[in-house]
C-alpha cells in the first residue's frame, strides 16, 4: 500500500539520529558501488525548470525527488518504489528536501570536526542554517551556538527557536566574525555572491559547511593530515575568503 506523508509527518517522525544515520548509509553505500546516483536532470520549461534527483540502491530500491526552480519556493515531491516495483511512498512538501542537505552536512561533521568540536557559528537564519544545526546535533554534543544573520530579528528568532526546540544555549551575535571566531564547527548558509567570513590563518582544525539553495558541500575543512580522515574531500567555497599571502617563505 502506498503511504502518502507530509511536511508535519516528517516533521513529527524524522529525528537528526535518524537523518544522519540515512546519509551515512547513502555515502557508504555510494562509495562502495551499491547507491547508483547519476546526475540531476533538469527539463527546462522556458522561465522556469523542473529539477530530478534520482538514486537507486543495489537491492532493486529506487526513487527520485523532482522540485521546480525559477520561483520563490516550491514544494517537492519524493516517490519510492520497492524493490519488486510497488509505490511504496510519496512525500509531498519542502522539509525533507531541507533535511536531506542538512543530514548531510551533518555526516561531514562526524567525518571531520574534531571530538571535542562544541562550539558552532551559524552564518544565516534561513530554513538550510536551522536544518544544518538541527542535524549537526546527532553529531556531536553542541554546547554553544553563536548565529549571525543581516536581519537582526531573524537572527534572534532563529536563536531563540534552537533554545527552545533543541535545548541549546544560542545566541545571535553582531557579525559574522563574531560568530564563526574560535568556532570548531562553522556553518555558511547564505546567498550571498561575496565572500562572507575570512579562513582562518592560524586555526586549522576547523569544520565549515557551505550550504545553498543549490546543495550542501564540505568547504575548507582545513583538517590536518593526522586528524582528516582517509578520503575526505574539502573544497573551498566563495563564502570563504582566503586572507592574503604575505610572502612565501624561505
């Protein structure tokens, strides 16, 4: 029988355990050869496009989610079909799209902040920076959120909503600086085209996440050799400005 669920019942059913524990199968799975994930398919429609992100395991599972771009928001439709190829379900609305790219971000947290990462800097107070941190909680024990946004009452909105629903001490903060200094996990969910916080020189055990409305990716993770893990892939993000080279050294 085919289930039909929504954005309440994935907001009353998925858990960040639950999310971070799918995107660790999906990325083992990928790795190993038995998630087949070939690249997004978009069908343009003249001002606007519909998008298709298929994947399909080794064990005859498949599916694929399509949403619709060239507009504000749209909602998202994900079908999945059994291995003996029933519908098994169908998900309508826009959180687990947002929880996807979150559980994600949240698997590259495990992968490479350190143990003892604590501290968190959010730079953005959209619905990605609170699905990236709601995640990041099955990650690692967050005892400090410091969130920066443009907006300030978005910014305050967004801290007050992660004390309430997930029990953490949060604050908005001033600047961007201020909220990714000393921070052992960063995460950049914004729009901006410009580079919105300076890597660090000095520190470089620190995990960053660039998330967009175009996806989510690892982003100058800045790990040493001994403490990265073997196959981690970082790449640097428009969102991260690189300071200046003083000079090579001698």
């Amino acid at each position: 029988m085919t289930r039909l669920l929504s954005d309440d019942d994935v907001r009353a059913r998925l858990t960040p355990e639950l999310a971070l524990e799918g995107a660790r199968r999906a990325l083992v799975e990928a790795h190993r050869g038995g998630l087949h994930a070939p690249p997004r398919v978009r069908a343009d429609l003249g001002e606007r496009s519909l998008v298709f992100t298929i994947g399909g395991l080794a064990d005859g599972g498949v599916g694929f989610r399509v949403y619709q771009t060239g507009i504000e928001e749209s909602d998202q439709a994900v079908l999945v079909w059994d291995p003996g190829g029933g519908l098994a379900g169908c998900i309508v609305g826009v959180e687990l799209g947002a929880a996807h790219t979150g559980a994600l971000g949240a698997a590259a947290v495990d992968a490479l902040a350190l143990p003892d990462a604590y501290v968190v800097g959010v730079v953005g107070s959209g619905r990605q920076a609170w699905t990236q941190l709601w995640a990041a909680t099955a990650a690692r024990r967050i005892a400090e959120v410091r969130v920066f946004s443009p907006t300030a009452s978005h910014r305050d909105r967004f801290a007050e909503r992660a004390r309430a629903e997930l029990g953490l001490h949060a604050a908005a903060v001033p600047d961007a600086r201020s909220a990714v200094e000393g921070a052992g996990i960063v995460i950049l969910a914004t729009r901006s085209e410009t580079p919105v916080i300076e890597a660090p020189r000095r520190r470089p055990r620190r995990t960053a996440r660039r998330s967009s409305r175009r996806g989510s990716s690892p982003v100058s993770a800045r790990c040493s050799p001994e403490t990265r893990p073997a196959g981690a892939a970082t790449r640097t993000s428009r969102c991260m400005r690189r300071p200046a080279s003083r000079g090579r050294r001698s």
